[in-house]
C-alpha cells in the first residue's frame, strides 16, 4: 500500500494551510523530538486545528521516525482524538441515564434536525460539532449540555436553540 492513503480512513480531511513552523515548534521545541511524547505532541495539534490534520500526522511521523500507521492506532483508539475538522464550538449532550430520562435524546434530535447535522458531525461552516457524551456527572442537574467544557445544567430545547440563533448571528 505504498504511497496511497490508510484504507481504515473512510472520510479525507478538508485541506487547510498547515503551519510547518508552529509543527517545528511543537515537536521539536516543547517535547524534543521525544517519540514517547507523541500522545502530548498529537493533543498539542489538535488543539490547534481542532483535528487531526493528514499533513500534520505525516509530518510528526517523519520527525519522530513513527510509522504513520502507529500514529492513526494512536489517533482511531482515543475517543479525544478526531481525524475529522471540527466546529468552533463543540455542543456536547449528556445521554447518561438520568440526563436522558430527563429528554436528552430529545434535544439530540432536535439539534441534529436543525443542524442537519448526525452526533460526531460537524456543520459545514465549521461553527459546530454536536457530539453525545455518556454522562458528565451532573446527574442532579440533568438534562445537561457542555459548550466548550462550560456546563449548562437542566438544559432545554429553548435554550439549544437561543444558542442556535446566536450562531446563526455571528
């Protein structure tokens, strides 16, 4: 399979301007080049494109002499990991048990209905990625929403779509 991209990869990442300088700066200059530091050198990508870019796994695979396999093993068994661009804002619902028998699923359907948009996927502008989380902890306060790791407890439809509409705005 030389030269041609990992079969396992059914959906090719959008093509964004990869920053070689900011990769430099990350692998080489924060963890040293260290192959053991890969795990910390992916999160530091991700949190700067928000995925996983192609470019950037193979990029790290040739500075750290890791097989881009390894990296996408790495990348596939950590649910933190997205090889998919995502949105500005990631709109995560709780579906643990007391947030879903308090309508969860209700507001995933909702959401997913007026985003045109399935849980894992992300709108076409890139503003948001809706996501299903299997409980948060806050089952005293259910239904509850995170945007941006700030937690929205008892959360309902109208407030889903206030949120919606100010997207919508920007």
């Amino acid at each position: 399979m030389s030269g041609t991209a990992c079969a396992c990869r059914e959906i090719k990442s959008r093509e964004i301007e990869i920053d070689y300088n900011l990769l430099d700066k990350i692998i080489r200059v924060d963890y040293g080049g260290n192959k053991e530091a890969m795990i910390m050198m992916m999160q530091a990508i991700q949190q700067v494109y928000r995925f996983l870019p192609e470019a950037a796994v193979q990029y790290l695979s040739q500075v750290i002499d890791v097989p881009t396999t390894k990296i996408y093993e790495v990348a596939t068994f950590y649910a933190s990991f997205s090889l998919e661009p995502k949105g500005k804002y990631i709109l995560s619902v709780c579906t643990g048990t007391a947030c879903h028998l308090r309508g969860s699923g209700g507001m995933v359907e909702h959401i997913s209905k007026r985003l045109g948009i399935t849980p894992g996927k992300t709108t076409s502008d890139l503003k948001l990625t809706l996501e299903t989380v299997n409980c948060v902890g806050a089952c005293a306060v259910a239904p509850v929403v995170v945007i941006d790791e700030k937690c929205h407890p008892k959360a309902d439809i109208s407030m889903l779509n206030d949120f919606i509409d100010h997207l919508n705005a920007e």
